[in-house]
C-alpha cells in the first residue's frame, strides 16, 4: 500500500491503538427532533463490534422489510464504539417497540417519527473519544498532540478507504480501464470513490511538497462551514489574512469531468501532479463523475489530550469524511491498527 508523506519527520511514538472497541468511539454529531409522527422511524443506535449495514440488516429483519427500507447518514467503524442514527421507513405504522430488539452486538438508544427519512451525509461531524495504551512518555506525547492539533495535517483519505494493502484501489482501477463491466450500484459508487481519493491524496502529497506555507494563484479555496469556493486570483494581505483566521481553507480537487475549481498556477500544478493517472482521469470523466474539491488540510476541532497513567485520551471532533487515523498518523505508530469499514464518515 501507498505511504504518503507526513507534515513533519517528527519522530513517531509507539502506542497500542484500538485494544478493545471502548479504546476508539465515535459519536455522530447531528440534532434531529421527534416529530411525534411520520412514516420514517429513526432510531439513535449504540453499536460495539458491529459494521454499519450489518446493522441497517438487523433492523430491516426486525421490522419486516427490506434492508433498502434503511438509512444511515454515514459509515462507522466496527472494531469501535460508536452512535449514530438510523431511518427506517415504514407507512402507516405506529412507533415499534425497538426495546424488544435484543441484540448483543447493538442497541436503540431512542426511537423517534419523523415525516422524512434519514438522507446520507446529514451529519456534519464526528466526535472522537480514543485511548492510546502503553505511551511512552505521556506528558510529552500530550505537548505534542496538542501542538499537532493547533497546526493542523494533511486531509488524506485513510489507508481503509482503499482496502488491504491497497486492494481496492487496483481493483477499482482494473474495472475502470478495463471496459467499466457492469457491477452494483453501491460497488461502482465505492470504486469509483476510491480512486479519486486516491488521486486527491496524491496532490495533496505534491503540495505537502511545495511547503505548507506556499500559497499559489488560481488556488481554490472553500468558505467556513459551507460548500461555497472560489478560486483566488492573486494571493493578496486580505486573502492570506481570512486563511490564517480560518474563514476560508485551501481545497485539492476530488477529479471527474468538469472544471475542477482551480485556476491558472494552482491548476497546472494540479494537473502536473496527476499527469502520471491520465488514464484513470479520462475513465472518470467518461463514467460521468463531477469534479469535486475537498479540503486540503484538516484541524481537529474541540481537541484534548489528557495523560491517565500510561495512556493518553484524546477527544476532538472533525468533519464528517475525515479520518481520525490520518490524525493518529502523524503522532504514533503502532502494530494494532484495524480498519474494518471504508471510512468513518
């Protein structure tokens, strides 16, 4: 599997990560109130041990439909625990009784109505609550984490996205170039995913290249808490000013057809990192992927980082599609990572 290059050559700690699924939790951040009625039943569901449709399966089964029946805003790792909501639609049913849905893998928390179901990518972020075991050293790792979460990483796409040493990604690529032969729906939408996640963190390594400072004309950037992005002409006091304070972020492109965003000096960079997949670039504009932008670097939002013994817990929050290991990776290493689903989104 392809390693992409870290912020700093800051050496990495040794830690033990993910021990037991209460070492790593998730909780979806997203406020939905119960309207008392709707064919829609959300369920906010505690899960240990257990993947995300693996779930959205055993609640379908329960109520008597299909698994299409359910929804889920995004994935969450197995070897975890997290909560989340799910939507199940069922017309013209009164509320279940969810309580009698015993499962040793899972739990409803709450059950609410709703007029509408649960749609993906509702939710705008995660919180992370993950203990690290057997650090050494950990006052200092504290100090490190800390100022590692103030600067901020690169937003790569973690190694699960692309499967067992890489195994999606070159499946994914084989398909494209090889005829596109007819697949599921949800297969051709994880494939074609991977690769561009692939090629963002292949720019995204190109400009880690050019220095984390370096700013360049054309470069695409996103406004605060929103999808709104314009592309910056010249990079004037103003525009490195709103950068510092966070109002707008540099983005790198996610490929497709279209224009990707970016222009003049940012775009011919762009496009020379990305020389070397021309092939897999052409493929995605004829599968009729739309271009896209992510953004480029990730600052953890709400972090702490607290020594207890030998461990160290920290607790952050990031944006839904981005990856707590990326963080983790520019701070430890470790034998006892587990990647169970394609993401935490």
């Amino acid at each position: 599997m392809k390693v992409w290059p870290r912020a700093s050559n800051a050496a990495l700690v040794q830690a033990t990560f993910k021990q037991q699924p209460e070492d790593f939790q998730v909780i979806e951040q997203l406020d939905v109130a119960d309207e008392g009625a709707g064919e829609h039943q959300w369920l906010w569901i505690r899960k240990r041990g257990a993947n995300t449709r693996y779930v959205a399966e055993q609640l379908a089964k329960f109520a008597g439909v299909s698994a299409r029946q359910v929804s889920f805003s995004g994935m969450k790792d197995r070897q975890a625990l997290t909560w989340q909501w799910f939507s199940i639609q069922l017309p013209g049913q009164p509320l279940l009784d969810w309580q009698g849905l015993q499962h040793s893998e899972f739990a409803v928390e709450q059950a609410i109505q709703r007029s509408k179901k649960l749609p993906t990518g509702l939710h705008k972020a995660n919180t992370f609550v993950i203990r690290l075991r057997d650090v050494a050293a950990p006052e200092a790792f504290v100090e490190r984490a800390t100022a590692v979460a103030q600067q901020g990483v690169p937003n790569y796409f973690g190694e699960q996205r692309f499967g067992h040493g890489g195994n999606n990604f070159q499946r994914a690529s084989d398909w494209l170039l090889n005829g596109q032969k007819r697949i599921k729906k949800a297969q051709r939408s994880l494939w074609l995913s991977t690769i561009r996640s692939y090629l963002f963190n292949d720019v995204v390594a190109a400009r880690l290249g050019l220095g984390t400072n370096t700013l360049l004309a054309g470069d695409c950037v996103r406004l605060a808490g929103s999808r709104s992005q314009f592309s910056v002409e010249q990079w004037g006091a103003e525009e490195q000013a709103r950068l510092a304070a966070g109002d707008i972020a540099l983005t790198a492109p996610l490929p497709g057809s279209g224009s990707w965003g970016s222009d003049a000096e940012a775009l011919a960079f762009e496009q020379q990192a990305l020389e070397p997949h021309k092939a897999l670039l052409e493929g995605l504009a004829d599968a009729g992927v739309r271009a896209d932008r992510r953004v480029l670097w990730l600052r953890p939002e709400a972090f702490t980082a607290t020594a207890e013994g030998s461990d160290v817990v920290l607790t952050f929050r990031l944006p839904s599609g981005a990856f707590a290991t990326t963080f983790l990776d520019e701070l430890i290493t470790t034998e006892n990572n587990q990647h169970d689903e394609h993401t935490t989104e």
